[in-house]
C-alpha cells in the first residue's frame, strides 16, 4: 500500500482550523462591539455599560488594534475553506475596527484640540507606571495633635529660574485617599518642570465631619507652600492649586475663596492668591452629587457626603452651601481649567457643565474640557488593572501643561 493517512483527513482538518481561527476572528470583533455599544448607553445602567465607560480612555487604541487583528484573522479564515464563517466575521471585525477607530479617535482628537500631546504609539506600548514616592515630606502644621504632611516632588529642570508651583489635592470623596496616592502623576508633572506639593487633609469619619476642617488644612498648606516655596527651589508667585474629585472641590473653593478674602487658614496667615486653578471631575455642585443615583458597585455620593457634611443636606443646608463652589464665585477668581468626563457615572456632568456656565457669567476665566467616552478616573489606569502609564486617559495632562503655558 502507497501513501498514508485517509483521503481528504488532511483537507478536513485545514478546514477545521480555518473555522475556528473564523470563530476566534468572530469573537473578538463581536467583543469590541459589544463594548462600543455599551460605551454610548448610560454607565449607570448596568455593570456591563459601566465597564464599556471605563476601558476607551485607557485601552482605546488596543481595540483599535484588536480589531485589525480579528479583520486580518477572518481573511485567514476564508482564505483556508472556511468562508462562510469568514463572511461573518470579517463584517463583524470591520464594524468593530470602524467603532473603535472613531471612539478612540474622538478621544485623541478632544486631547489634541484642547492642545495636548497625543502619542498613539505610546498609547498602545504597555509601560509600566513609575513607582515609588516623592522626594521627601514635611509636616506643614500639626492639628489635634496629629502631623499633617506635605510630600515635595522636586522640579527636574534646573538652572531656568525657580519653579512653578503645583499645589496638589487629592481626591477620595473626603473621606479616603492619601497624598501619595497619585505619586506616578505628581512624578510626571516634576519631571516636566513643576514643583510638585501634595498634601495631607484630614479626612472625613462617622464620627468626625471634616466640612469645616478640610478646606482649613488646605487652606493652611497654601500659606506653607508660599513661605517656603523659595526654599523648596519654586516661584511663590506662581502656584497654581489643582486637585481632583473631592480634591478639585478643596482646589476651586480655595482658591476662589482666597481671591476674596473667605479663605481661612487652620494655621494661621495670610492665605495667597493662587495663579490659577485646575480640576479634573471636580465635585463643585456636591448637591448634584448627592442626588444622583449611582451603580451600587461604586462608592455612594450621597454616603461621602453625608459624612463630610455631618448629616444630611437637608439637615445642614449651611454646610452644604459652605462646600458649594458656586459659594465663592467673583469675577475676580483665577482662570480655571476644568476636565470632565462626558460619562462620568460617580459625579453626573451636568453639574460640573451648569458650575462653569454659573462661572463664566460671573465672569471667570473658565476652560472646560469635555472628555468623550470617559468616567470617572479616566486618567488612572488602574481602573482596569493595566500598568499603562502611557494611556489616552494619561496623556489628557498634556492638556494642563499646555494650559498653563509653563514650563516647556
């Protein structure tokens, strides 16, 4: 007997695999699909449409190249004897690749426009997060007989003068978060020239509101960067507060309170007016927070709130007006860049929108950046457990450089 096998296993098995790169070709697309679609519904819907929310900003682009990857796959597939399958999945994966072009694309354009650095490359190059903490901290005051301290991140150009200033608050909700909690961001805006000074606030407990005591402690690290901002290597002329969330609160109301007078620091001194203000997903209208409804997978507006306040709004609605920016608006104010998140699910847009029309009729120098297919924390990669410290999401602070003109 000549030859070996039986006759047609081998044609068989060709096909065989042909259909199941076909269906791998078609899984992939229809996944990308499915999350382009759940990007463009209501995030608070369901788990699934709050996922879609979290996952353009940071992992745009590879949806773009996975989807090329499943278009190149079904071609494979027909190309073997699987062609029906291949018809299927090859109009799949080109509707996926056509979704998650002009999703991703939309991001990296309103990045661009708003006159940030846009790197797709870098964007799909997984690159780990820097690691490790500032320079150095210093106690700014001590309140209750507990330290509170601010952690210095160097400026990295030297020999141009003093550096500006960042004045960083972090966010959490007033009730967690720590000043080293965004250690990889204050890293990335010293290693562009800035100062960087974040700080330590207390925090709100069950047992401890915090409405009052916060915005003190704030207050008072402003008074400290200013007085030893020359020490420190940077321009006590030039701070610029920033904060984000709960943090952008702190950073608007600080600094639009210092303008007028209002601000009251918890150490005494005289509190500085800052150059200007910077918040991302800022929490200036806290009564919208606080009535929105939210997935139960998230932390609650209306818990964090209802422990920095104390109580209820209802039940101290002076407190309530006391954390409200739209308290402290003048028209002598600093210009104020603001980013939100278009789908923000945690703090609804609609309030941060309607704070900046309040503003500019009080006439603030006011920029909003509108982030599209974005939520809350769009620029922290680790919402999806992904080290990309590269992402579209991160390269949005482009945008703040480029806002506050210097450094280069």
């Amino acid at each position: 007997m000549t030859g070996s096998g039986v006759p047609g296993a081998a044609p068989r098995g060709r096909a065989r695999v042909a259909w199941m790169i076909g269906l791998l070709s078609l899984t992939a697309g229809a996944g990308v699909v499915l999350l382009a679609i759940g990007a463009v519904l209501d995030p608070g819907l369901n788990a699934f449409t709050l996922r879609s929310s979290l996952v353009w900003a940071p992992i745009g682009p590879h949806l773009v190249v996975l989807s090329l990857v499943a278009l190149a796959l079904a071609l494979i597939s027909g190309r073997h004897g699987a062609r029906a399958m291949a018809r299927v999945a090859a109009v799949i994966a080109s509707v996926a690749l056509a979704a998650s072009a002009a999703i991703t694309g939309r991001i990296a354009w309103t990045i661009h426009a708003a006159g940030g650095a846009v790197d797709p490359l870098a964007a799909i190059l997984v690159s780990p997060i820097a690691l490790g903490g500032p320079d150095r901290r210093e106690t700014y005051t001590t309140v209750e007989g507990v330290p509170l301290a601010i952690s210095i991140y160097d400026a990295a150009l030297r020999g141009r003068g003093p550096a500006p200033v960042f004045l960083y608050i972090h966010g959490g909700g007033w009730v967690s978060g720590t000043a080293d909690g965004m250690a990889a961001y204050a890293r990335w805006f010293a290693d562009h020239g800035w100062l960087v000074l974040s700080v330590e606030y207390r925090l709100a407990t069950a047992e401890r509101p915090t409405w009052d005591k916060a915005p003190a402690d704030v207050a008072c690290a402003l008074v400290w960067a200013a007085a030893n901002a020359a020490r420190l290597g940077g321009d006590a002329t030039h701070i610029v507060v920033f904060g984000e969330s709960a943090g952008g609160n702190l950073a608007i109301n600080l600094a639009y309170a210092a303008v007028t007078g209002e601000a009251r620091s918890g150490c005494g001194g005289e509190v500085p007016m800052p150059a200007a203000a910077v918040a991302v997903y800022p929490v200036v209208d806290p009564q919208a927070a606080y009535d929105h409804p939210v997935p139960s997978s998230i932390a609650s507006p209306k818990a964090f709130i209802t422990a920095y306040l104390g109580g209820t709004p209802q039940a101290y609605p002076d407190r309530m007006r006391a954390i409200s920016s739209a308290t402290y608006l003048s028209g002598k104010a600093p210009r104020t860049l603001i980013l939100a998140p278009e789908r923000d699910v945690l703090i609804p847009p609609a309030g941060v929108y309607r704070f900046v029309e309040q503003a500019r009729a009080a006439g603030v120098d006011v920029t909003l950046v509108r982030m599209p297919f974005a939520n809350h924390g769009f620029d922290m990669s680790g919402l999806i457990r992904l080290p990309a410290a590269n992402s579209l999401g991160n390269q949005s602070r482009s945008i703040i450089l480029n806002y506050l003109g210097r450094p280069q």
